[in-house]
C-alpha cells in the first residue's frame, strides 16, 4: 500500500470519498495525513472519526508560504508519504512542496481544463452558460491549474441548474472519477518500481 496525504480546506466529501474506497478495499493506499489550512473546516471532524493524523494550521500563525510548507513538507516525510492528493485544498502549491514532490501531487478541478481554471468554476461555468463542462484530475505544477491532465468526465447541463444543483453533478463525477484515478496512478507506479 502506497502513503498517502490528503490536502483539503473546507467539507471534505472529496476526502470522504477516497476515505470510503480505502475502506472499501477500492484503492490500495493509507491515508497517513489530512492538512487543512482551516481550523475549524467540517473535513478535521471526518478525519478525527477516521483516526486520520491531521496537520491543521492557518497561514497567519507563520512568516510567509515558504515557512508553512516547510512545517508541511516535515509531516509528510515524517508519514513517509508518497503521493499529496488534493481535495479542495484552497492554497496555490508553493516551491518548497514542488521541489520536494514533482510528479507526487494530484488535483481535482470542477472543470473540463483549461476551460474555467481557478476559484469557482462552477459559476465560471453557468456564467458562460456551457452546455458541457466536467471534471479534471490533473498534476500539478506551479500554475494555476495547468499541469497535465491525467483525466477527464463531462458533466452535462440543461441550462436550469442552480449553482448548488451543478455543484451536486460534480460531485457525484468527483467522488467516482477521483479515487479510480488515484487507485489507476499508485497501481502504475507499483509496476513501475518492479
């Protein structure tokens, strides 16, 4: 089994799924570490219910980005982890964290990049008035949701969705594409270490 760390910073449903598919024998990994850059966010009480390690922080109590992620980057290498697994995790990875994990960390996008990158998507998506968009899981690099796309799901819509109704469509695609893709990465890279 591959160590894994979930970052996220609000509800955790992302969280909750993947946590749901390791329990479910569904994707063959230990989820070592939740960070959250949240105290508070609803995603630490799932965590805690799981007995997940958390590293739970806010950015103010340090310097700048460089000295979070430092504290960041020790916890993982302390839970040796192997793959950072992002699940709306609200925070542009840094240089410090890229550095240290190029190729390691995976995202998950409510959009069918490049279309409609950055903070909300979704509205992004219904302001456009799209009759298809979706969701990305890509890795990421030092942009704005730019690194490469490891896969994609349309989501259709019929022009009467409400922000919260669309936001249900994907995560009904997020919670089953997310998983099955990681479960698809760390079994590729179990092959390619034999």
């Amino acid at each position: 089994m591959k160590n894994i760390a979930v970052f996220a910073s609000g509800n955790g449903s992302n969280f909750q799924a993947i946590l749901d598919a390791v329990t479910n024998q569904k994707l063959d990994a230990d989820i070592k570490l939740l960070v959250c850059d949240q105290p508070g966010a609803y995603v630490l009480d799932r965590a805690r219910a799981a007995g997940i390690n958390i590293f739970e922080f806010s950015s103010k109590d340090f310097a700048n980005k460089q000295a979070y992620e430092q504290e960041i980057l020790a916890r993982l290498k302390e839970c040796e982890v192997e793959l950072v697994v992002l699940a709306g995790y609200m925070r542009i990875i840094g240089t410090t964290l890229l550095s240290q994990f190029e190729g390691q960390i995976v995202n998950i996008h409510p959009s069918l990049l490049p279309s409609f990158p950055g903070k909300d998507a979704i509205g992004q998506a219904l302001a456009a008035r799209v009759k298809v968009s979706g969701v990305t899981v890509h890795f990421v690099d030092e942009g704005m949701d730019t690194g490469p796309i490891i896969a994609q799901e349309t989501v259709e819509l019929d022009g009467t969705e409400s922000a919260e109704t669309y936001q249900e469509k994907i995560h009904q695609v997020e919670h089953q594409l997310y998983p099955a893709v990681l479960q698809m990465l760390l079994s590729s890279s179990r092959r390619n270490v034999k």
